[in-house]
C-alpha cells in the first residue's frame, strides 16, 4: 500500500508530465501558417480581362494554401473567377498576390509566373519566334515543385526540367504525353502540370484548333 507521500509524489510526477505534454502541444499549435506574397505589374494591354482571370482562378484552386489577390486597394480570392473580375485590373496595374498555407511557396512560384509571362495571352505575340514555348512553360512550372518531374512520350522519357530533354523527346504542344512524379509536393506538382497540358501548354493557336475539334 502507498503512504500518503508515496501517492502525493505520485501526483506531482503525472502533473508534471501531463504538463509538459500541453506545454508541447500549444507551441506545435501555435506556430504561425506560412505566408509568401509579390507584387507583379499587369502587363496585358487588355489588363487583368476574361482569359487572364480564368487561368489565374483555375490554377490557384489547385493549391490547399489560401490566396488573395489585391489590385489598387481592392482585395478578392484568387480562386474566385467572379471576385477576380471585380477587381477590374488593368494594363499597368500593381498586382499583390499573397499565399497562406502549406503549399504556399509553389502556389506564389505558379501564379508569379503565370502573370510574369502575360497569363499566357498570345495576341500580340510573334509565335514564330518562340516555337519552343510549350517546353519553356513545363520547365519552368516544373521548378516550381520540390518533386521530380518526368514526361513520357512513346516510350521515352525525359527530365520536366531539362530544356534540351524534351526537345530531343520530340515534345510538342499536342503530344500525348504521360508524367510520373514523386516527392513532397508531387500532388501539386501533377495537378498543375496535368492542366497544363490538358491546355496544350496554353499555346493559344493549339487550344484553338482543340476547342474547334470538340465542337466538330
């Protein structure tokens, strides 16, 4: 049988453990969510307009992080479409994007990206003479991940990040290629990577053609 002392100490030694486990606890719940955020200029001379807003609202619902988007003081989800156009950006507008969550690192790098080179929009492009564009985009996007990133095309593979790869694969806009990943952020990675070439690498004269044949 315990003494009086013996179960005294007994308690003291279970509230000091307890203890210090709450202690651990609240310092893992307490560390704060990760946060990166950028400021882009609009290039667009349509501004932030229909194709800009859909790609940038597409793209950002693939992330798990929170994004905001803030334009002349005006702040709106960067996964809304209906928010983002309320927004009203135009040429020459500062656009602040701001990511929370654990994935936010990629989903700056992606969407910092997308805006850098013109949501993609092509209009007043010269595409002659960038005929490797699709392979600068997968490279590009791809870096954005921690994960490795390899594309098959008949039964050949080739590194996302290497530039001379791909081309040596014979990677076009309309290959039907195949990507394995794996790593950390692979869920994102392919997430992103698949839209994209779903999209035809957003080569606008090749998505053209595939929105004429689904209409056919």
């Amino acid at each position: 049988m315990r003494t009086g002392f013996g179960v005294a100490e007994g308690w003291r030694r279970a509230a000091r453990c307890y203890g210090a486990g709450v202690s651990r606890m609240r310092v893992t719940r307490m560390r704060p969510p990760t946060e990166y955020s950028k400021t882009l200029l609009i290039r667009n001379p349509l501004g932030f307009h229909v194709r800009p807003v859909q790609r940038f609202a597409e793209l950002a619902a693939l992330f798990r992080s929170e994004i905001e988007v803030e334009i002349d003081g005006r702040k709106a989800s960067g996964k809304s479409m209906m928010a983002l156009v309320g927004l009203g950006g135009q040429h020459g507008s500062l656009m602040k994007i701001t990511t929370t969550g654990e994935d936010a690192r990629q989903a700056l790098d992606v969407l910092g990206y997308l805006v850098e080179e013109n949501f993609f929009v092509e209009d007043d492009l010269d595409t002659r003479q960038y005929p490797r564009r699709h392979i600068e985009r997968l490279v590009k996007l791809a870096s954005c991940f921690r994960s490795k990133v390899w594309v098959g095309l008949n039964d050949r593979k080739a590194n996302a990040r290497d530039p001379c790869g791909l081309v040596e694969l014979g990677l076009k806009p309309t290959s039907e290629v195949s990507l394995h990943v794996s790593g950390e952020d692979s869920n994102q990675a392919r997430k992103v990577l698949n839209t994209l070439v779903r999209y035809r690498f957003y080569v606008e004269e090749e998505m053209g053609t595939q929105s004429q044949q689904k209409a056919d």
